[in-house]
C-alpha cells in the first residue's frame, strides 16, 4: 500500500481506506466509472473516450509514472482518481489548452469518480491530494492538467477551487459553432499546481 495514500487516508476520510488500486479492486473501479459515463454524463461507453474504462490495468497500473486510486468502504470501491502521462494534444482540445503543456512532462487527471451515495465526504478532495502527491514524487511531472464535463454535479466548482480554468468550451466553442445547438459542448479545461 502506498505511503502516500495511507497518509491521506488518514486525514478526512473516515470510514474509507484511500490506496493505490490492486487488481481486486479493478471490477468495482471500472463500476464506479461506467456508472458515472452512463448517468452523470448521459453518453454511456465510448470506445474512443472511455478505453482506460475498460483496459484499467493499461492504462493506470502498468506503467510506472501512472496510477489509480480508489477509495473503499467495507470492500467495496466508493470512488477513483487516476494520473496518466498523457499531454492534451489538438484535436479535440482547444489549441488554446494544449500550447501550455510541454509533451512528455505533463500529468493529466482522469476518472476522478464518486458514487452518488458517497459525494460530500471529502473523497474527491483527498483522492486529488492523493494524486497530486504522487505527480509531485515524480521527476517527469511539470505540469498538472485536466478537464471536466459541466453536466456533472459540483464538477467546475470543485475545481475552480483547486486550480485555474484554462479554457470554457460552453462559452467560447459553442459561440464559434453555432451550428451544435442539438448537444453542445459541456467541457471545462483546467490546470492545477504540483505541491512542492
């Protein structure tokens, strides 16, 4: 079990045990992130967006400077945060988002989930410390990106309180693209700083 979560856990989250996501926890992980693709976001699955949903073990275990957190009540997985190595690149993001970030260098947050039942407990706030944690024990890391579906509930207020939006796609692409009035996009871009 990682130092790291062990440390967070023990602050704020009582009743959970946050930790570095073993190959049993990957069935309630890939749950817990499903569930909030099918529900919070109204998209359900899909294949050229959600992949890591399904190949967790790829994308967050396997290599060294990633990783998935979760958090457990009772053995079962409430929450997940994971950090991958992954730089934004254009498309589909806004150009605007992806010339802040040196390739290589940058830490992107993914899959930052909490069920329903387990929201206002401070476990997306200690899973976020938790992973920024981990980006800072990384040499690599430089910088620290990630973006979020307006649709989910508290989602940009949540991180309008730990970083600086970069760039609203409600505002400014649905404005150039008028045309998308059927589903327009929803997709807050966001940079957080490394704790040093």
């Amino acid at each position: 079990m990682s130092d790291i979560a062990v440390t967070r856990g023990a602050r704020g989250v009582d009743g959970y045990v946050l930790r570095q996501a073993e190959p049993g926890d990957l069935p309630g992980a890939r749950s817990v992130m499903l569930d909030t693709v099918y529900r919070d976001f109204g998209t359900g699955y899909l294949p050229q967006w959600h992949s890591d949903i399904i190949d967790i073990d790829s994308y967050y275990l396997a290599p060294e400077d990633n990783t998935l957190f979760v958090a457990v009540q009772d053995g079962v997985v409430a929450a997940t945060a994971g950090v991958r190595g992954q730089t934004p690149v254009s498309p589909p993001h806004p150009l605007e988002v992806t010339n802040r970030f040196e390739e290589g260098h940058t830490a992107t947050l993914y899959r930052v989930y909490v069920r329903p039942e387990h929201r206002r407990r401070g476990l997306a706030a200690a899973l976020v410390d938790t992973c920024l944690d981990f980006i800072a024990s990384r040499d690599r890391y430089t910088a620290v990106y990630l973006h979020t579906d307006a649709r989910t509930p508290g989602a940009v207020e949540f991180w309008s309180k730990r970083g600086t939006i970069l760039f609203d796609e409600r505002i400014a692409i649905n404005e150039m693209r008028p045309e998308i009035s059927e589903a327009p996009f929803q997709t807050v871009h966001f940079e957080l700083e490394i704790p040093r």
